[in-house]
C-alpha cells in the first residue's frame, strides 16, 4: 500500500480525498488515506510491519517512536494503525493527557482505557466506535459454530469464554460478554448495551455495574493493562489477529510533577515492555510517540527509570549515518526539503482526486511555494510541516475555486504562521510533592 510512488498513481476514493484535505486544512493527521500523502518512513514501516506479523502470529511487541515536536510522531502511528487494521488487527489509540494515564488512582487510568476504547477500530469500521462491532463478531463466530457442530450456542460460548476466565481479571471479563450473549439472545437491549458499557470501561461505580449486570468489578485504574491483554485475547476469539494498542503525547508522562506519579507510569511501562520482550503477552502490541525529552531526560524522562534506561538505550554502534531498527527506540528524523517538496507533489495529486490533468500547480509552483516559504518562515517550514501543509492547501482551494486566477499572483499573499513548541513552555515543578520534603533529585531514583 506504500509503494505507490514507484508506479502509476493511484486514483483516490472522494471519501478519502475530502478526509485527508479537511484534517490538514484543520492542522490534524488524517485517520485515513496517510498512503496517498506519505513520504519518506520506509524503513520504519518495515520495522513495524515486522511487528505487525509477529503480533499476528502470536507474539507482542513495543516500540517507542521517537521525534522531535511536528516531525511526524502522530502521523507514523496513524499510518501504523491503518496498516494493522489491513492486516486484521483491532487497534486502539489515545494521546496521553493530564486526565489520561498508564497508572494512576484518581480515575486517569480508566479514562485513558475509556478513551482507547471510544477510538476501537477495525478495517471495517476505521473511524472508531468498534466495541460493540467486535463483541458482535464473537457472538456469530460462536453462533456458527454452534450450528456446524450441532451443539447449543450456550455452550460453545461458555467454553470459548472460558479460556478468559484464566487471566487475570478474566471471569469478570467472560461474564460480561456472556451477559452481552443473553442480551442477544433475549432481545433485550438494555443488557447488551450495558455489556458494551462495562467493555469500554464506562462504569464508574461497581454498584452500578452490579446492579446492570451482576458483576463485581468494573475497569478501574488497577486493571487497565490486566484489561487490554484480555481485550487482545477476545479480539482473536472474535476472529481478527490480535490487537494494536496506540498511545500519543506520552510527553504527558515527563511532565507529571509528582516524581511518584511519574515513577509509577514509568513501570507500567517497563511490565508493558518485559512482558514483550520476556514473549509474557500474545497477540498485542504497544507504540507509544514521544518526545526526545521524554525519552532522554535523565531527571523526568523514561531514562530516569534505570531499569528502562537499560532497555531502551540506543545501539551505540549505529551512528554515523548507520542504522539498527531492530531495537525498541525508532527515532524519526525531521522531513527533509526533498521530502517536503514530495509531499506537496503528493497534496497535489490527491486534492486533484488522482488526475494529473487536474493539477492546479505546475511543478514550477511547488519549487516558488517553497522558496516562498522558506524565505517567510525559514527551515522549520520542512522540519515542522503542519501550518505550511495548511497554506498549501488553502492555497490549492482558492485557486480551485477562482479558476483563470495566476497562481503567481496568489503566492505573495501566503501568509504562514511559524510553529512553536508547546512543550518549550516552563515545566510546573511546584505542583503537588510526592513525598512532603524530599528533593525531588532523591525521588528520581527513588523505586530503582
Ligand atoms: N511521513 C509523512 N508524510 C507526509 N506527511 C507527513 C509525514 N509526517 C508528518 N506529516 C505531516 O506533517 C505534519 C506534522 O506531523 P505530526 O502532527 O505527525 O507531527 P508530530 O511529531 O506528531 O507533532 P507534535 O510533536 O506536535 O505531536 C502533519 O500535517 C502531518 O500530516
Ligand atoms: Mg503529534
């Protein structure tokens, strides 16, 4: 689906043309169509495809991907989780927010699996929402099953149910889908929707789960990782290949001010990556997007959690223009000029819905828009891409839409906002010690 570049472009779907101008336009990534805009990132590709196939085959795997602010974190993730879903993996993905962690006990646990579970996709539904597609799945698997080996589907539902109930959190977990299979089976709504409920991690109260579904537990902070590799079991149960578990903005982590809070994240992580590193999880995978700082910062950073340090230290053989993609941490070079120019050949080609004669730039006004943007903004025009991507296209629009007008008159009038880092503001280290008087260099080490 990459390749596209070495042959005859490829027509573009109006769907996925009017997704991919509107997002850029509004300064996101794009949810679809990234093959059609990508540049650049073969070899990272090809590492995480590796990835994917393992997954697949039973295995798990985390990565780390790592850039600098506006080189491309968001849209290498997007571009990931599309491709797992070609390859039949659920995938779910969150950025990381104040509100929205790996650990926590105030409830931002629950709210980022809550989040993770609101952006479920499959190749079948890849805007999200899929829960209710997926539990749905397993259900007329089972049912199909039944038939062909003439047995009742209550049975067979049990029995499949019943490989959850050995993992942690699992009999809970097992209960609620069955729940779900009554609803079904009974025509009653009610209970399948508050099966769907519990799944995504809505319930905030165990009493209210009890008394919707007869269950003691509800996802909470505790169990969110627990939760995820029983999700990535039922996924397999209901027929797709595993599942892809894709979290962004992990800065969030490095800027907790609580070095406990931080610490506490921090090994949530490090069982995330034992466990596919020791082959402890099946059919999942992570990829976290991140921050140089993030990684790095031997105070705040994933570094300063020895034990992740060891892990994720890079390969100190590969430098100097070589390269190990083998390794946990892929660090995503900023886009290049040429990659820039590319991409707005690219831009081009899809606003034009894949018809070259319906360019409405020649070659020579992509080189003008780019000596023009260079001249305005300077090199961060190709290293942090996102507003000059935006001029472009507001670029292409008004010419689309006052045809006879010179591009060449148009290009002076380009006005390109210069990006800054929102990351570059002060950290707020005063907020809430984690431990009453301790310094917080003490703390760093604190747990190792
Ligand atoms: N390989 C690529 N091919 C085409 N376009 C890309 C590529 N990488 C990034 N872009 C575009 O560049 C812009 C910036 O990328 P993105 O938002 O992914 O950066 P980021 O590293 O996530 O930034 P931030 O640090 O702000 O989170 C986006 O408009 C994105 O669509
Ligand atoms: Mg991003």
């Amino acid at each position: 689906m990459i390749d596209h570049m070495a042959g005859t472009p490829p027509r573009i779907r109006p769907r996925e043309r009017d997704a991919i101008i509107q997002s850029l336009r509004a300064g996101v990534v794009p949810r679809i169509g990234h093959q059609h805009v990508q540049v650049g990132r073969f070899e990272e590709v090809k590492a995480l495809l590796t990835d994917i196939s393992r997954i697949t085959d039973g295995g798990a795997g985390s990565r780390f991907i790592i850039g600098e602010y506006g080189s491309g974190k968001t849209f290498f993730l997007h571009l990931v989780r599309s491709i797992a879903m070609e390859k039949r993996l659920v995938t779910v993905h969150a950025d990381l927010s104040p509100d929205r962690r790996l650990h926590a006990t105030g409830g931002q646990a629950r709210s980022l699996y809550a989040e993770l579970m609101r952006n479920m996709a499959t190749r079948a539904k890849p805007d999200g929402g899929a829960v209710a597609s997926v539990v749905e799945r397993f259900v007329s698997q089972a049912l199909t099953q039944a038939r062909d080996s003439g047995q009742s589907p209550q049975v067979v539902i049990r029995q499949r149910l019943d490989s959850l109930s050995e993992l942690t959190g699992g009999y809970d977990f097992a209960d609620v889908v069955a729940k779900y299979w009554q609803g079904h089976d009974t025509g009653n709504e009610q209970l399948k929707n508050d099966a769907v409920r519990w799944l995504r991690g809505e319930f905030a109260t165990r009493t209210d789960a009890r008394n919707a579904l007869g269950v003691r537990t509800i996802v909470d902070d505790s169990s969110f990782y627990d939760n995820l590799k029983l999700l990535s079991r039922f996924v397999c149960m209901a027929g797709f290949d595993g599942l892809l578990v894709c979290l962004d903005e992990m800065v969030n982590l490095y800027k907790l001010a609580n070095t406990q809070a931080r610490n506490a994240n921090y090994e949530q992580i490090l069982r995330i990556l034992n466990d596919s590193l020791q082959g402890a999880a099946s059919h999942i995978g992570f990829v976290f997007g991140g921050t140089p700082d993030f990684l790095l910062d031997t105070r705040r950073g994933l570094y300063s959690y020895a034990a992740l340090q060891s892990r994720l230290a890079e390969n100190t053989f590969a430098r100097d223009g070589l390269v190990d993609y083998s390794g946990p941490v892929i660090r995503l070079a900023n886009l290049s000029p040429e990659d820039f120019y590319l991409l707005l050949r690219n831009l081009r080609h899809v606003q034009a819905s894949g018809d070259p004669s319906a360019y409405l730039l020649p070659d020579e006004g992509l080189q003008a828009f780019m000596s023009h943007c260079a001249a305005r903004v300077g090199d961060t025009y190709f290293r942090t891409p996102r507003n000059t991507i935006k001029a472009f296209l507001d670029l292409l629009a008004v010419l689309e839409q006052n045809p006879g007008q010179d591009w060449r008159a148009l290009l002076g009038a380009v006005t390109i906002a210069p990006e800054t880092d929102p990351d570059f503001e002060p950290l707020d280290t005063t907020d809430e010690p984690a431990i009453a008087g301790a310094p917080d260099d003490e703390l760093a080490t604190f747990r190792l």
